[in-house]
C-alpha cells in the first residue's frame, strides 16, 4: 500500500536487511528512533526489534479531520481533539500535586492542559501563543475542563485538513510520552517501518485455501490496515483476520503437541473389559449411569486400549457423578491387572472417597486402601507392602501417595480430583512410579468455560459431563442483608426441625488468617446464641485446627450427631453429607463465583429440597452484586463459569494453567467465541490431514511455525 521507490528507503533497506530478516533487525536502526528511544521502547513496551513495533497495534484510531470545539466538552466527553493557542504556563500546586498547568484558547472557549511529569520536555519543545493540534482524555478539575498528559503537536493546517485516512494511537507510557513518543508519535515509526516493508516479508502463514474459504484479508495488507486502515471497513478485515490468524495459530500449535503427545507416549494397554468390571455393573452399580457418564466411559476405554497414554480432563458440574466414573475406571484397570491410584487435595475428601468407595466395593475381590499424611505407622507399613506385592489393588489418598517411599508394582491408572490443587510437578512425580507412565484422568472440581478450556487445554483431551443424573431438586437460592439475618435464622429453625443439617460457612480473608479466624469466632459465638446447646450440637472446622480434631468434627457432622456446621472454606471440595439441606454463606460478596457454586454443590445432594441462603453487607459492590444475582438466577455451572470468565477475564480464573496459549493481543476468548470455533475447527482438520505439515498448501504455516519456535515457550513442532 505504500509506495517504496524511493532512493532514500531503498538504501535504508539494505543497511538494515543484511540479516534478510528486516522483521528482526533491532529497533534502534529505524529511522526516527536512535539508541535513547531504542532503549525506552525496549524497557516500557518491550519493543526490542522491528517485528515488535509491527505487533504493537494500536488500541484506537482518531480522524484527524474531526477538530471538535472547547465550548462542546461536557462532563460525558471522552476523548477529544481541538485546536488552538497555547496561552501561559504557570507551575502551581505542591509536592505531589505540583503540575505545569497551560491554557489552550480557541474561539468558543479555554481548555486547560496539566503536565505532572515531563515537564522539562514541555519546556523545551512548546513555544507559548503558537497554535497546536491537542488530543487526549477529557475531564474536569475545579469545575473547568482540562487534559492531563494531552497529546499535542504542532498545528499544521494541511495535515489535519484533507487528509482521509484514520490517524492509529498506540499504547505508550508516562516515561515514552516524556521522550516524545506518545500514542500518536509511535504511528510515526509504525509508518516509517512499513514504508520500508516489502509485501514478501511478511509471507502468508494461514494455507491459503483457508484463507479463501474465509475470505480472510492477506496477511501484508491486514498488518497494513490495523495501523493505517483505508477505511473502517478495512479495518475490521484486518482485525478479523489478525484475530483468526492469533487463534487458529494457538489451535495448530495445541493440535500438534496433543497428537506428538499420542504419537509418542507408550503406556499400558487396557485391553478387555473383564470380570470385575462386569460383575460391578451388573450387580453393585446402585443406579443407571447417565448418558453423560456411558459416554465418558467410552472415550476412556479407548484411550486406554491403544497403548498410548490417555491424558484426559473430565469436566463436570459438581454432583454430575464424577466419582463412579473414576471407580469403573479403576475397576477397568484391575480387569487388566492393574493398580489404580486417586488423589485427592485434603484428606477429609480422600477420606469420604475412601468409605464411599469400599462401601461399593464390598463385595468386590479387590483391595483398597487409604493413605494419608495421618496414616498410622503400622497401617503404612502395611499398604506399602501390599502396593508393591499387589495384593491392595486401588489406594485413595492424598499427597501422602506421591511420597518416594510409595511404590508400586503395576501402576496403571492415576485419577487426580478436583485438579487445580495439584501442581504438574507433583503429576509428573505420578509418572514415575511405573516402568510405562500411567493414564492419567483429571477431574476438575467445577467446569471450566469452553472457550478457555479449548485454549489453555486443548493439547489435553477432555471430557464433558454435561447432564445430572435424574431426580435432582433444583437447590433455591436467595440473597439476604445481614440486617435479616434473624429471620434467616427462624428459616434455618424450621429446617433443624424437620431433622435436617445446616452449613454456615465464612469467608477465608487471604491477607488475615487472624481476620478469618476472629470472624469465625464471631459466627460460631453468633450461631451458638440462636441454636444453643445442648439441644442443638454444632461442629466447627477451619485451617488451624490439628488435623485430627478437624477429621473428627467433620466426622460428627457426616454422621449426623452434630446438626450444624459452622466452616470457612476447609469443606468446600467435595464433602457428601445428603441430609444437609441449607447452606448460609457470610459475607457471600466475598466470594468468586465458582467458588460459591463450588461451595453450594455440599448442598442438595439428597431426596430433600434445600437452599442456599446468600448474606451480604449492604455495601457490597457492584460486582458483588453481579455474581450474587448469577448465583440466585441459575444452578447450572458451565453458566456460571462462563460468567465468571466474562467478569474476571481469562487471567484469573482457577484452575487455568499460566499458559501462553492465553495471550493473545487482539483476539478474546470472551468476545470472539466464533471465531475461536471456528478456528478450532480448521486447525483441527489441518492437523488430521497433515500432521507433518509437508503439503505444499501447509508449508508456509510450518515455515511460520518453524521460525517462532522458542518464542511464547513453545517447542514442540520439529
Ligand atoms: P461429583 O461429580 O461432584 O464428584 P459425585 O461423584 O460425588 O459428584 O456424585 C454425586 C452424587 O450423585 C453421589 O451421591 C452419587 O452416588 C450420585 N450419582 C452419581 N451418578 C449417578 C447416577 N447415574 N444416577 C443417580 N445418582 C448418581
Ligand atoms: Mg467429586
């Protein structure tokens, strides 16, 4: 799109491009930018080559034929562009407030202008009664209007006048606007680098039938656009087509390392379904598995016949039934003569799984055993003996399994609950405990939003439980001010009646352990005034407890001696107490989201109604509110993580691996969700087609994917 004849750029272009590779030559051999610069764009932006500049995108476009006028600014105004007079400056306020402070006159009206750094490049470079062309956000300050750090540049008539195209403003910073390279002047060297591109420098990376079937701009001319569009519709090609490029790039990448990954990795082959996975689930399975589950059994049952090693993510809504999967699994792996081994994040929940799972296995001819920080010496000895002779055949616990001293001699299955407790270190300890690595099946405790899962897990293979098992009554839930608790209370009276158990459960302060453990006192105290002993009996839990005093208040709570169960947080993974039938949340607002479903899922676990009463101040934020009135509108937690994704952003959510698959610079996995799908798909069907990318139409993409190898922590593509 522009014009590189010149004599001047030719001889630029060869100074810098004797590496071939302008993309890469560094920074400071732009023209316009020196050492200094070179040095700021390096430190604030992170801006080390001329490729970086060419992937600095700017985040709006201003049309410099729009000069608004001074009298129009109102307190709605955003960002504004005007022209006129630099009248006087002045340096007023002191220490921290101290500023130069000029004023802009045009003929409707005065502006002011505040410069709290910089000041000394004002000085210097802005001559008092010349005109300037002054671009920024707009506020007021003393009831007058006024930009703080505008961009300003002389006024030269023909420049903003005429001129059709969308001028790009480019994130910068403080210190560079201090340099002379605000968000406008950045486009100065953006424009100077692509004068000086040619188109075959920045070669096709998407195969070009792709490209077609999606009328995708090229890439050259989309890099042009994004910074200099030729109109808004240009724009938005170029934007959809840097945004497809980001995600399906991303998808090809994750595609590859998950089939090297099956490729390469030998594992133990389940091959039959035998006799005791046949006698279980035809005479012990208390219930008819889902279709949701069927499948899930399907998809691991192929993966573990193959040889290869399953490495699979099984999302489900809390109480969708992850548990019997793991158990048929486990029951698969013995079919086979195979040990099966499942960990779980606190030994409460080891615990229940361990009751749970040898109350099914009663009558079954295989061993279980549990292990845990807490296991007695001699009961230790014992399992350790009997995992390296065979004879215990599944073991449940907690970290205490990935211990050195915990060998077995036929490893061949791992099941990880409620996974984001686990580290990958402690994973790969797993894998080492058998000659051939294990399968490995994660369970997540909630689900995970789609689009993320796809990004920040698509080399994993996952699995959906989308369905409940039948039966369920939906859980209520309510929010209430603490201003009502008394009659929160007399709601939770008639349920104890009726024989039922209660939850209240307080907030985890992450700065103040003592904080949390005052407000727990408070509650308890609180609690006790309304429900007193001994006609009522409460258990209590949290984080300071020895765990044996902790096991055993649990331990009253699961069998129904006590009836209420005042806890932070300690009981939210996977605690099963069916007669519980209200859980009250203090100071719900200080919640996340899938935290207080994760939470409210103790709940509703029997054949009773139950509820979820949640308590907030009457302060909370807006935010708060938000999550609190998802909370009360749905039970359903691929909703809510969706939710939650759109309201934290990808960054924050739990159970995301730090991940470079997440960072993308145009494209969003909360906004662009059909494109994301879109690009799944395409790159799905490359990668089935032509895993070593040797098609003629795929080797650009290889080339491309070749030359960012060890960029974003990615190697895997050979
Ligand atoms: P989660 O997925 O949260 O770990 P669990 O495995 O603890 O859920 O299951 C929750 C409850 O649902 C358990 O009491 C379990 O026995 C029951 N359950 C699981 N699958 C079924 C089914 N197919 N039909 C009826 N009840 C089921
Ligand atoms: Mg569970």
């Amino acid at each position: 799109m522009i014009a590189c004849s010149n004599i001047a750029i030719y001889f630029q272009r060869k100074l810098i491009s004797q590496n071939n590779y302008i993309l890469q030559s560094p920074i400071e051999y732009l023209k316009g930018v020196g050492p200094l610069r070179a040095d700021m764009l390096k430190k604030e932006l992170e801006i080390f080559t001329f490729g970086d500049l060419l992937n600095h995108f700017p985040n709006r476009h201003i049309d410099k034929t729009k000069v608004n006028k001074i009298k129009d600014i109102s307190p709605d105004t955003d960002y504004i562009q005007v022209v006129g007079k630099l009248m006087y400056f002045e340096m007023v306020g002191e220490k921290r407030g101290k500023r130069l402070v000029a004023q802009l006159k045009d003929d409707t009206g005065t502006l002011e202008l505040a410069w709290f750094q910089g000041i000394s490049w004002v000085h210097k470079n802005l001559v008092e009664g010349s005109t300037y062309l002054v671009f920024g956000k707009t506020g007021f300050f003393n009831g007058k209007p006024q930009i703080v750090h505008p961009e300003i540049e002389s006024y030269v008539p023909s420049k903003a006048e005429g001129s059709s195209f969308l001028e790009p403003v480019y994130p910068s910073t403080e210190k560079l606007k201090a340099r002379g390279l605000n968000g406008r002047q950045i486009g100065k060297l953006t424009y100077a680098l692509i004068s000086i591109m040619h188109p075959d420098e920045l070669q096709e990376n998407i195969p070009l039938p792709i490209c077609k079937a999606l009328h995708l701009m090229d890439r050259y001319e989309a890099h042009c656009q994004i910074h200099f569009p030729k109109s808004a519709q240009g724009y938005q090609r170029a934007m959809h087509r840097l945004k497809f490029e980001e995600f399906f790039i991303a998808q090809v990448r994750l595609n590859l390392t998950r089939l090297e990954r099956h490729r390469v990795s030998k594992s133990v082959v389940f091959e039959k379904v035998g006799d005791i996975f046949n006698t279980f689930y035809s005479k012990y399975l208390p219930f008819e598995l889902t279709g949701a589950q069927k499948r899930v059994l399907k998809e691991i049952r192929n993966d573990t016949g193959r040889g290869h090693q399953m490495n699979r993510l099984l999302q489900g809504d809390v109480g969708s039934g992850k548990t019997i999967v793991a158990l048929l699994s486990m029951l698969l792996a013995a079919d086979n003569g195979f040990q099966s081994c499942m960990m779980a994040p606190t030994e409460i929940l080891a615990q229940q799984h361990y009751i749970g799972l040898s109350e099914l296995l009663k009558e079954m001819p295989v061993e279980i055993a549990l292990l845990t920080g807490s296991t007695k010496t001699k009961e230790r000895k014992r399992i350790l003996q009997g995992l390296l002779d065979d004879t215990i055949h599944f073991v449940v616990g907690t970290h205490a399994v990935i211990e050195d001293v915990v060998q077995f001699k036929n490893l061949g299955l791992v099941i990880v609950d409620e996974q984001h407790r686990f580290g990958v270190a402690q994973r790969a300890k797993l894998w080492q405990k058998a000659v051939l690595p294990p399968h490995v099946l994660v369970m997540t405790a909630t689900p995970i939003p789609r689009t993320l899962a796809m990004t920040a897990y698509g080399d994993l293979d996952y699995s959906v439980m989308d369905e409940l098992p039948p039966g369920r009554i939906p859980i209520t839930t309510v929010h209430r001010y603490e201003t009502a608790r008394a009659s929160v209370m007399d709601f939770v009276k008639t349920e104890l009646v009726k024989g039922r158990q209660i939850y209240f459960i307080y907030p985890l302060i992450e700065e103040s352990e003592k904080l949390s453990y005052e407000d727990l006192m408070q509650g308890y105290e609180q609690v006790k005034s309304y429900f007193p002993e001994p006609q009522y009996r409460i258990s209590m839990v949290h984080g300071r407890q020895p765990s044996e005093q902790k096991e055993t208040n649990m331990q009253r709570f699961v069998s129904g001696d006590t009836q209420i169960m005042v806890s932070t947080t300690v009981i939210e993974v996977g605690v099963n107490v069916p007669n519980a039938s209200v859980m009250v949340i203090e100071s719900a607002e200080k919640f996340g989201l899938s935290q207080l479903h994760q939470l409210r899922g103790r709940v509703g676990r029997g054949s009773e109604k139950s509820f979820c009463i949640l308590l907030t101040s009457v302060r909370a934020s807006n935010e708060a509110r938000e999550r609190i009135k998802i909370m009360c509108a749905t039970n359903d937690g691929f909703k809510i993580a969706e939710k939650d994704l759109e309201l934290r952003g990808p960054g924050d959510i739990e159970g995301t691996r730090q991940s470079g698959a997440l960072n993308f610079k145009l494209a969003s996995i909360v906004n662009d969700k059909e494109l994301l799908e879109k690009a799944k798909e395409m790159a799905e069907k490359l990668v089935e087609e032509d895993a070593d990318l040797i098609m003629a139409k795929n080797l650009q993409l290889k080339n491309y994917l070749q030359s960012q190898k060890g960029k974003n922590g990615w190697s895997k593509i050979s």
